[in-house]
C-alpha cells in the first residue's frame, strides 16, 4: 500500500480505481487542481489533510468538508497532475 503521508489528493479515475497526488506545491494549490479536475473530468476527488480531515470535490464545482477518507481503493498510483488553461490535463 503506497502512503504519501498529509496531505494527498484522491482522484477517482473510473470506479474502484482512484489516483492518489502528493500534495508537493502546497494544500492551496492542490486543492484547486482538485477542484478543476473534478469539473474538468466530471468525477468526485478528495483533498485528504489528515486522519479525519478531508474537503471532497463534486463535479458541478461544489465542495464539502468531511471526517470520511475515501477508503477501500484497489490502485493506488503516484503522480504529479498538472492542468493547463485551456482545460486540458496533462
């Protein structure tokens, strides 16, 4: 099991597979690249500050805190995800 340690992103890719992102730029950052993503790829993700501390990201470009982690994921990926303007992810 891959643990990046707090905070990480949780990306849901398709279901049962999920993309974990370490948070390297900072909670800010990764918490509007989360949300961007979320609207971009219409899909749930998850800003993970600590055991029982998380924001979740709804694809309408809502966001709601939570003490529920995303748990039971089957693959668990590290990346860096950059989203340029224009919409695109890279």
């Amino acid at each position: 099991m891959y643990n990046p340690g707090y905070p990480y992103g949780v990306m849901r890719i398709m279901p049962g597979v999920h993309q974990i992102v370490e948070a390297e730029a900072g909670v800010r950052d990764m918490r509007e690249r989360l949300q961007s993503y979320a609207v971009l790829a219409e899909t749930r993700c998850c800003l993970v500050l600590d055991k029982a501390r998380c924001i979740y990201f709804e694809p309408d470009g809502s966001r709601q805190a939570s003490a529920q982690a995303p748990e039971g994921m089957r693959l668990r990926l590290k990346y860096s995800v950059w989203i340029r303007e224009g919409g695109r992810h890279v």
